[in-house]
C-alpha cells in the first residue's frame, strides 16, 4: 500500500518502516514536545493579587482619671499659740505730718488712745497729727481709761522683760511681747528688748512707753506706741499736755 507525501497538510512523511499510523501518532504529539521559538509571542505576567484591606481597629477607651488621694489632717493646734495669735494682729500703717506738727503750738496738742480700734492719735485743735497703731492691755489686765496728764517722760522706763520670742533658729515668731505674761510657744524662747522712751501719767494712769506695738491687747496694762511716734512728741509735749484714754 503506498500513502502519498502529506507535507503540505502539515504531517510530515513517515520514516520508512515507521507504520503510518505511528506516524499519524507523533505528529500529533509533536507540537506539546516542541520548544518555543524566539519569534513566539511571550506568555502573559501574571496579574498580581491585590493587597487585603485590614478592617479598621477600634481605639482603645482613654483610661479611667485616678481618684485624688485624700489630704493629710492638719497637726492639731498649739493652744499656747492660738491663745497669743488672737491677740495680736498686724498694725496699719503709721502717718506723722511732720511739717503740721513742727509748726503746732504745744499747748493744742492733745495724746488720744482709743483701746477699742488700737490706734494713737496726736491732734492740734481737732487737726490729726500723727495716727498709729498701739498695743494695750489684755482682758485680764485692761489699760486703765480715763483723762489724764503727762507729769514725767524719761528713758528708763523700768521694763525689762519686754521682747520678742524668738524660734529655735533664733528668728522672730512674734513682736512685742512681755515675757512674764504672754504664753511662751513650744520651742521658743524669749528675746528682752527694754524700751528706750517712757511717758508717765497722773491719778495712776496707764505707762506709755516705747516698743514694736503688735495692734492688739497684748500688754498687762501699759500702752505701746513705735518709738518713731515717741521721739516725733519728744520736744513737742511736756507735764501738763492732756491724755485721754477710752
């Protein structure tokens, strides 16, 4: 049997004693074990995969504002230092019209002492002339009141437990204070500063001398005026100028 050449259709003629069927057999096979030539059109990249969208985290609760810690008590109070602090408040400030009172007549003056505001007044037919604070009696030892005049001023006053207390650094815890009367704090200790100026009064009148006046009732009766205010009356009052105390 004799089969015509089919190169034409593609299938190439057998080799001889290869069966025409085999040979039908490797043309079909031929092409899957066939490399590819370089005129072949490349094979397609691959697409790549889009990147998973992450699901959006929930924040985190804002934590909780701690609890303010209770405050500490106070120390409980020194009875001493109470006692002394109602006592003793801060005076106001000290006014002395010095011209007004260089050109006054001393027989105008009057001394005026009111133990219920702790201020000192100088005044020159009615005209104040110095306005201060002052420290007087306690409760239990009040400042005598009353009218009275001035029979003596000296420097000597004879007080000498006058002072200050003073902390155990040696700084002052509080001004003006008598030593033998007022409650001595814990830890304390006392200071004496005598006063250096003194006026005396008739009909057993109160003392009035120099010191730190604290503007309360601090004193065992004396009154208490800045030794500025003593030494500005020094030349202008003498005995006989009037004093009232109320």
């Amino acid at each position: 049997m004799h089969i015509s050449p089919i190169v034409k259709a593609g299938i190439p003629q057998h080799a001889p004693g290869i069966p025409a069927a085999g040979a039908l057999i490797f043309c079909l096979l031929l092409p899957i074990f066939t490399p590819c030539r370089a005129d072949d059109p490349p094979a397609a990249a691959p697409t790549p995969a889009e990147p998973k969208q992450e699901a959006p985290t929930a924040a985190a609760p804002a934590p909780a504002p701690a609890e303010p810690k209770p405050e500490a008590p106070p120390p409980p109070p020194d009875p001493a230092r109470e006692a002394l602090s109602r006592l003793l408040r801060l005076p106001a400030e000290l006014e002395i019209k010095a011209d007004a009172l260089a050109a006054a007549a001393p027989e105008t003056l009057m001394l005026k002492f009111s133990l219920a505001t702790r201020r000192f007044q100088l005044t020159a037919a009615g005209e104040v002339l110095i306005d201060s604070p002052l420290s007087c009696g306690r409760l239990l030892h009040p400042t005598p009141t009353g009218q009275f005049k001035l029979t003596a001023r000296d420097n000597t006053s004879g007080v000498t437990d006058y002072g200050n207390f003073l902390n155990s650094e040696g700084q002052i815890l509080y001004k003006g204070v008598l030593g033998h009367t007022d409650p001595l704090p814990a830890g304390a200790s006392f200071e004496p500063t005598p006063p250096k100026l003194a006026l005396h009064l008739d009909n057993d009148g109160p003392l009035i001398f120099s010191g730190d006046p604290t503007g309360g009732a601090t004193t065992p009766g004396p009154l208490i005026l800045p030794e500025k205010v003593l030494q500005a009356l020094w030349e202008k009052i003498g005995p006989g100028t009037p004093v009232v105390v109320q």
